[in-house]
C-alpha cells in the first residue's frame, strides 16, 4: 500500500486555505432547536454493532458493540459477547483486557468445532491489536481468560481458522503507519516525494504454538481470502502495488498455505471481484463479480471458476438477476450459495441452485442486514438454516438477531432506548428512460398534511451503493433534518445497486446526466404526491453525492441551497490528485490522459459559471479518496463568482470522519445552512 507517495498538492493547497479555515471553524454554528438537537442526539446516541457471527453448529452467537467514553461520548472502544441464543442464560463478556478496563476488540471467527473464538484486541497496547484465542470448551473461568497468539507491530484484519482448526490466518501489514485501507487519514507528504508500499501480507499462526508465518510475497497485497476445506490453499483476491489503488484490478490466485511462495493465478475478471469462497467439495470457487466503485462496496452477480486450474472463463450463476449480490456462502453439499442481497432498496437473502440455476429468495424486508460499514451481510450456520444478524431500519436502531431466516430472536436491546426523531419513511418508485427507479422518502417528524414542507435530496456516496433503510449513525446528518421540517428523499439512481448488473453500470461514460435525470425525476415525484414547496428544495451528499451535489447546482436553478460533502468538482484534475486513480478508467472507459473529453463533460467546473446556488463545502484534509483541493476548487470559483458559500476543512480527518466532534459540527452547520436559505 502507498503510505507516503500521496498527492503533494493536498498539503499546497491546505496550506493555502489554512487562514480561511482557522476563520470558518472560530464562526460556530448557530446554536439548533430543542427538536434537532434531540435529533443529532439521537444520531450520535446509537450504539453501534459492528458485527454478528453465528457458530458453524448454530448454539452460540457472538457480536460486538461500541462502547461511550466519557458524557455518553463514542468511545473507540468496543466489547465483544458470546450468548446460547437458545437459551435464558446471560450473555457472556469476552475480553482481554484487565478487570475494569476497555479495549478496542471486535472481528471474531469461531473455530470449526464452534468451541473457541479468535479475535483482536489492543488491550496490550492501545493502537496495536493482536490475536486472542478464548476457548468454551474449558470451564467458565478459564473460558473467560483469551490467549494471547501474536505480537505483531502493524495493521492486522480478517482473522479466519483453517478447517482443521490447526491454524488462524489473517491479513497483516507490518509496520503500516496508518490503518489500512483509502477511507483512512492519508500520511502527508514531505520532501521528495517518492513511493513506498506497505503492502498486506497473508499471516498464519499455529494455534497450539503460537509460530508466526507469511505466505504471501512481500510485493503483494491481498485483500481478501478463503481456506481450502483440506487446509492446504488459501484462495485470495490481490495484486502488485499500491494497495488502496490496485483493488480494482485485483486477480484471484491460489496461495500454498505450508510455504511462501508465489502464488498461482486463476483467474481475472474484466469487472471488480469480491469475496473469493471455496466450495466444501473442493472442486469450485465462487465469488461476486461486478462493477463496484469502493473497495468493500460490494454488489455484483455471483460467479463460480474450477478451483483446479487457470481459468479464463468463469460462470454467472446469477445472468440477469434485478438484484446485487453482496456477501456469499457456499451450502454444506456444494450444490447451492446463499447469498445476501440488495433488491430494490431493501436487504435480502436467498441461494441460487447450482444444478438448475434457480434462485430462491429466502428473505427480502425493508430493512438493513448488516452492521456499520459497506454493504449487508447475513452469516449462516452450517445447517443453512439458521442466521444471526444486525437488523435495524429508519424506525428501528441496530439490534442483534439470530434464528431460522426470516423467523429471527431478538438478542440483543442495546438500543432500547432510542426513538426515531423523524417521521415515517416510505418506499417511493418513478420511471425514466431506463425503467423504473426506486428511492425512499422519510417525513418530517410533525408532520402535518395540511402545511407544505421543504425537501432536501440526499444522493448516496459510490456511485455503486444503495440508500437503505438503515438507523442513522453520527456520520449521516441528513437523518436529523427532518426534525427541522423537511422531507428527506434517498433516491437509488443508476449507477446504484438493486436492480441488477446492467443498472449499475448504466453510468458508464455517463456521470451527471443519467443519473442526474433519475435524481430530477425522484424530486418531481415527491413533489406530485406528497405536500412540497418547489420553491424550498435542498440537495446534499458525501464524495459521490458530494460530487452530485456540485453538478446538480451547476445544471438547475431548482436547489436553493447545497451541502457539499468531500466532493469532486474538476475529474481531470482529480485524476492526478486522488489516490484511486484505478477505478476511474472503468467508468470512463480509459484514462484522462487519453480521453480528457469524457472527464470533461461531466465535470461541475466546466459549467461553473451557472451556479446561483448557497453551497456549504466540507472536507477532511487528509481525505485520499476525495483530496481537499476538489472542495477547494469549487469554493474559490463561488468566492469569484459571487455565490454564498463556506468553506470547512476539518483536521487529521480522511474520507471517513472518525472524531465526533467534527461530525456534530458538520451537522449543526448542514442543518443552520439549509434553514437559512430554505425556510
């Protein structure tokens, strides 16, 4: 991975506008509401489950939630627990801290025998996570006490037991200086700026002896893997270089688990691929394969290759299906993969029989399987019957349930105390040329049909992704507006999942036109069927609903205010700024160098001079997917131009806000800004 060799121009161009930052962040924001308050206090009240994992016999399930800090503050703390679903008894606390403290711990994987849990903890060394093993076939106390396995300095992730129980894997970047992955605060660069790859290296730790291994060449990143089910191959997904960059060109290869050495490739796709899973039977690989825009983002048709040779064909056991599919697993007889799914705006779960091609839905809710993060996920026990998973909705905070599919317990009420400070959301559906498109429309919090209300549009990050129905975290301040009295709509235009392959990629060579024709189409009819005012429309969003945002007051007058979200205003420019440049070429069909045209066209600063709109830009100025000079671009073409604007970059802070402090302010400003120009 680049840790150093970053976008020199990020730092220029913060120091540029350190002095008009300095200015913005002493201007607080105007102090809100009771009612948004109560609103952004319940955004940042949730208590975030980052993960829930059934055994492979279906008897226990383990999740993790975060834990507060001081004042009810988030805490980047977090605890794991273990329960007997089944069962009355308490759940049980599993740590690796000392009595009394906390520790950041989470990614836990059962052992085979659904005995033992392995996970990561920093309790040895805040900031350095390490490997535990706490094993539930010994008594409670001694159950209750993990071992440490490793003592690694890095980044590690993706813990996973061989099928023998012998070994546990993960993935291992040593001596990373930041965590991995582009959503993170980038290193800046210094001096001559040069490159140095950290690259992500397959672990392996003998579970009886505690012995250290990699497998995997030191000038190789691997992303994502699975065992063999006689444990002597790992299959994983990676490439050579720059690991934030070179995920979407990622190839499969086969990885020789007693030895390193280079590894044997299988198979690439012409598209992005997706967790790599190896059948019982030995014989197949299945993976996801589709157009994906982030790394973790996952949506895609299901795929299936020989697992005994290269192959430069692989099957779509999925060809056609209106659906994305977004995590896997294979059926214990190798016959069928259940699959979670995003369908029209909703969560999903089904299987697709490998024999016939017919696919099952087992499960589809307005709802969200998943935990904070990317995408959703539903994790089956062995008997492909039984499933535990995070559940929440707009009306429902994130929860942990477990059950046949479809017929979950409730286990868990950590949220209990939480109440949506909004109104009801609906599930709203318009046509365009390209067919039918779905969004949803959540109602202000008193609402009244009698009175006409603002809307304020929030366009999803990605572009592939999908706006669910999901409880709102601290990061997603759109949810608070409607405490102040407006109608949120969350559409899914092209270029978004739930609706098949060739949906998602009907923006190719297309941003801001398609799609933005979806966007309109979505706010006209919200305006015909509910009580709107035309006249008080609002648009928002993050890095591509940032971008959006930019476009969307350069091609309409109807928005009378934006928030502007780590944006992208010049793609020509952003080309050779970002640190991803990869994914760019599959939308738009090759590089800028070579086709400056197509960046051009749908770049907001070529028609900047049709803006009229009040836009307040933020950013972080460490963001490598989105870099600050994007936002800074757009802000000093509105100074010149004489449109209203603000501009705050917020320190130490990457494409993923991580202090909440700055979250809260992002908030309080988006709110103050939309009713000052809109109400």
């Amino acid at each position: 991975m680049n840790r150093f060799a970053k976008f020199a121009i990020i730092f220029f161009a913060a120091a540029l506008v350190n002095c008009p930052v300095r200015a913005a962040q002493s201007d607080a924001p105007p102090k809100p509401s009771p009612a948004v308050e109560r609103a952004i206090n319940t955004l940042f009240g949730v208590h975030e489950i980052s993960e829930a994992v059934i055994s492979p016999d279906g008897r226990r399930v383990a999740w993790v939630e975060s834990l507060s800090g001081k004042n009810g503050a988030p805490s980047p703390n977090s605890a794991i627990y273990v329960v007997d679903w089944k069962s009355a008894a308490a759940p049980q606390h599993i740590t690796a801290a000392a009595s009394g403290a906390a520790a950041r711990e989470g990614q836990v994987v059962w052992s085979p025998d659904s005995k033992s849990i392995a996970f990561f903890s920093d309790a040895a060394h805040a900031g350095q996570s390490q490997l535990y093993v706490s094993d539930f076939s010994l008594p409670a106390t001694a159950g209750g006490a993990p071992r440490q396995l490793t003592h690694v300095k890095g980044d590690v992730s993706a813990p996973l037991w061989s099928p023998d129980g012998k070994t546990i894997s993960f993935l291992y970047i040593e001596n990373a200086p930041r965590a991995a992955g582009p959503l993170a605060a980038e290193t800046r660069d210094e001096g001559v700026v040069g490159v140095k790859n950290y690259e992500q290296r397959l672990a392996l730790v003998d579970v009886a002896s505690a012995s250290l291994r990699q497998i995997s060449p030191a000038d190789m990143y691997v992303y994502e893997y699975d065992w063999s089910p006689d444990s002597q191959k790992i299959v994983g997904t990676a490439a050579h270089g720059n690991g934030d960059d070179n995920w979407w060109i990622a190839k499969i290869y086969i990885f020789d688990a007693a030895r390193e050495a280079a590894p044997q490739p299988i198979f690439q796709s012409n598209w992005q691929i997706a967790t790599p899973r190896w059948s019982p039977d030995g014989k197949s690989i299945a993976f996801i394969s589709g157009l994906m825009s982030d790394e973790g983002s996952v949506g895609g048709d299901i795929f299936t290759i020989p697992a005994s040779s290269p192959s430069t064909d692989a099957r779509d056991v999925t060809p056609s299906m209106k659906a994305s599919a977004s995590s896997l697993q294979w059926s214990a007889d190798s016959h069928s993969i259940f699959f979670s799914e995003i369908v029209d705006g909703q969560s999903g779960v089904a299987s697709v029989n490998l024999d016939s091609g017919a696919i099952s839905t087992l499960y589809t809710g307005a709802e969200r399987l998943g935990s904070s993060g990317f995408g959703i996920s539903v994790l089956l026990a062995r008997d492909g019957k039984t499933a535990a998973a995070v559940r929440q909705s707009f009306s429902a905070p994130p929860e942990v349930w477990a059950g046949p599919i479809g017929d979950w317990k409730q286990i868990t009420h950590i949220n209990s105390g939480l109440h949506p400070a909004w109104g009801k959301a609906e599930s709203l559906h318009w046509q365009t040329d390209i067919g039918q498109v779905q969004g949803w429309i959540v109602y202000p919090s008193d609402y009244d049909p009698s009175k006409k209300y603002g809307l304020v549009v929030e366009v999803h990050g990605g572009p592939a992704a999908a706006n669910l129905q999901s409880w709102p975290s601290r990061r997603s301040y759109a949810l608070a507006l409607p405490a102040a009295g407006y109608f949120i709509l969350l559409p899914n235009p092209r270029g978004s999942y739930g609706a098949g392959e060739a949906f998602t990629r009907a923006n190719i060579k297309d941003f801001g036109y398609g799609d933005f024709k979806d966007i309109m189409a979505g706010v006209d009819a919200a305006i015909a069927s509910l009580p709107i005012d035309p006249n008080r429309l609002g648009i928002t969003g993050w890095s591509y609903g940032g971008y959006m945002s930019m476009w969307a007051v350069t091609q309409t007058h109807r928005f009378k205010a934006a928030v502007i979200g780590a944006g992208l205003a010049n793609w020509l420019s952003y080309y050779g700024e970002n640190s991803i440049d990869k994914w760019m070429t599959f939308y738009f069909g090759d590089t800028v160098y070579n086709d400056p045209a197509v960046y051009a066209k749908s770049a907001p600063i070529t028609f900047i001079k049709n803006v009229q709109t009040p836009s307040l830009i933020v950013v972080g100025d460490s963001d490598g997917e989105c870099p600050p000079p994007q936002s800074y671009e757009f802000w000093h073409a509105l100074v010149t131009l004489g449109v209203p604007t603000q501009f705050v970059i917020y320190p130490h802070e990457g494409h993923g806000f991580v202090n909440p402090a700055h979250s809260r302010d992002v908030a309080l400003r988006a709110i103050a800004w939309f009713d000052k120009y809109l109400q």
